[in-house]
C-alpha cells in the first residue's frame, strides 16, 4: 500500500512536469529545453540589419515575459548595399526635360534627385528658380501622375513601403534615405536627425505649398506623392492619397494621406520609379 508521502511526491511531479510542458524556462540563457514544449511568441525585429552589420530579432515567452530569446538576421547584401547611381537624359515627359540622376536601389530604380520638370500645375517654392533647382519643382497631384517620362511611374503605396523596408523599415530609413546635407539643423540634439544618405537617394526638403501660393517648410521636411487612393486615412477622410514624408527632426518616416477632397491645389516633390 502507497503511503501518504509517495502520493504527494507524486502530486508534486506532475506539477513540475505540467509547468515544464507550459513554460518557457529553458536552460536560464533564453534558450528553450525543446521547441515543442513552449509556448513561444512571434519573432519580432528588435535590431535592423544594416549593410555594415546584422540584426537581431527577439521573440518573448507567452507564459512568462521574463523569458526572451534572441537570434541574428543576416547584414544587408546586394543592390541594397551597392546601389548604383547614373546619369539620365529623360527625367521629363517628353524625354528632352534637364538630365537628372537615377539610383538602383534592391531591385527598384528610382530618380535620386526630386523631379524638376517643368508642367502645368507645378511650382517653384517661393516662385524662386534656386529652388527649383535645389528641390525640385512641387507638382499638384493630378498632375504629378502624369510627368514622369516613358518607362517611369508615379510610385504607389507598395513602391514606397519596399523602398522603405530596403532602408531599414520605418523608424529608420527617414536617416537613411536623407541627404547628408540641406536639411535643417535643430536647435537641440535631440530634435536633429542628420541624413546618412546610405543609398545616395538624397532625399531633400522641398517643403509643400497651396495652389503655388502658400508655401511652407522647405528646409524642414520632404513629402512625397504617391499614386495611391486609399479608405485608410484619419476617422474623417473617407478616402484619401497616399504620401511619404520625412522631417528634419526624426529618423522616421511617415506615411500618411491627404483627403481626396481636399488634394486639389496642394504641391508636393515627386520622385519616379522605373517600371521597366
């Protein structure tokens, strides 16, 4: 006959055997007894890779939060790395526009300069020729779809977002994808993100106007039009354009919409992407 004690060791066992099956102990180092018997989370980037170095991702016990492992992500190779940067004779609509320069950068070709062509419904900011030709020229978004030359197009949505991904994602590629120059210096550290320029896109700060009369930071931010209509916008939009935009302040970029009723008269920079 089984004594008391027999059955309590006995009770105590299948506790621990039950809260080894469910937990996420491992051998104290992050790493799991056996990838079966716990209850692990979804790897989630928590180090970018670089081109200069590797990432790291992270993935969190569901059952304890206190137990993380972590894992490398290769560095950054190929074309994201290497990105190649050429002369172009055909950076307006009828092919005959100022020359301009294009970069390669994971796949996609993309002008490395803002597109200074000049159309109806675009704009110099501040009426200044300097800054056309330091910015670009600002383009209403009717016709900002239509002044990229043949074999070029008004990038969408998924244009940008792989751009993005190929500079680091989100909070990074703003750094990245800056001009190491032009940008406005903040007066603390803290609200200055110096452009590294990685991919040499030189991203700049054409600012934006309003029916080429209201203008506004330049120096201080870059917006981007995109040739995506989209439901995703603020509680108020009901559709909305899709831009990127990049401030002289934050690593990040930002992707956001303007109203579909109310895009008319507004300039923003255009950048074309190869479709060929």
């Amino acid at each position: 006959m089984r004594s008391l004690a027999w059955y309590g060791r006995s009770l105590l066992l299948s506790a621990v055997l039950s809260l080894c099956l469910t937990g996420c102990g491992g051998d104290g180092k992050g790493n799991p007894v056996s990838e079966h018997t716990h209850d692990w989370g979804a790897w989630e980037v928590t180090t970018p890779a670089t081109c200069d170095a590797a990432g790291v991702e992270t993935r969190t016990c569901k059952s304890d939060a206190t137990h993380k492992e972590t894992q490398s992500i290769p560095k950054l190779t190929g074309s994201a790395c290497n990105p190649i940067v050429v002369e172009s004779n055909n950076c307006g609509k009828d092919g005959t526009a100022n020359s301009c320069k294009s970069v390669t950068i994971d796949g996609q070709t993309w002008l490395a300069e803002n597109l200074n062509y000049e159309s109806g419904n675009s704009w110099c900011y501040g009426d200044s020729a300097a800054s056309c030709n330091r910015y670009g020229r600002l383009y209403d978004w009717e016709t900002a779809k239509t002044v990229c030359p043949a074999g070029w197009k008004l990038p969408d949505a998924s244009d940008w977002k792989k751009l993005v991904t190929a500079a680091g994602g989100i909070e990074t590629a703003g750094k990245r994808l800056k001009s190491s120059s032009g940008w406005k210096i903040g007066s603390s550290s803290w609200m200055t993100s110096i452009g590294t320029d990685d991919f040499q896109f030189s991203a700049l700060p054409g600012g934006s106007c309003f029916l080429g009369a209201d203008f506004g930071s330049a120096g201080e931010y870059g917006t981007w039009w995109s040739s995506e209509v989209t439901d995703a916008g603020v509680w108020w939009m009901s559709v909305g354009i899709y831009y990127l935009s990049i401030s002289y302040y934050s690593d990040r970029v930002m992707q956001e919409t303007v109203s579909y009723d109310e895009v008319e008269g507004i300039g923003f920079s255009v950048r074309c992407v190869k479709t060929d």
